[in-house]
C-alpha cells in the first residue's frame, strides 16, 4: 500500500490564508460596533458596510484556508 506524503507548499499556502483571516476576525465586529455607537455620524454606512464585508471576507478566507490544508493533506 503506497503512503501519500504531505504537499508542503499547499499547507504553508492554506496557513498563510489562516493567518490573513484571524486579524480580520477581531476587526470586522470592532467596525461594526463601532458605527452602531456612532449611528449620527455622516460615515456610519461606510463603516458598518466595511465591517461587514471585512467580516465575510474572513468567513471566506478562513474556509479557503481549512480547504487548502485539507487538500495538502489528504490530495484532490
């Protein structure tokens, strides 16, 4: 029975992806409560927008990321 060995460079790629998305964790709920305190402020769209897509964007990061570890690990 031939082993399959880890491909390296996909798990670094899959972890660098991990490390962009944990930032993100912690400052898309900042914007967001951020702009929800300062509601009469002329930029509160903006920010609670920005928190929010900073917020998926991490979701997405962090589902790319679990997924290139998985494919590093156990291949295509």
């Amino acid at each position: 029975m031939e082993q399959k060995h880890t491909d390296r460079k996909l798990l670094f790629k899959g972890v660098k992806y991990l490390a962009a998305t944990f930032p993100m964790f912690f400052i898309g709920p900042v914007l967001i409560n951020t702009s929800l305190k300062n509601q009469d402020h002329p930029y509160f769209y903006l920010v609670f927008g920005l928190g929010c897509l900073v917020c998926v964007g991490s979701m997405l990061l962090f589902f790319k990321g679990l997924q290139t570890i998985m494919k590093s690990l156990f291949g295509k």
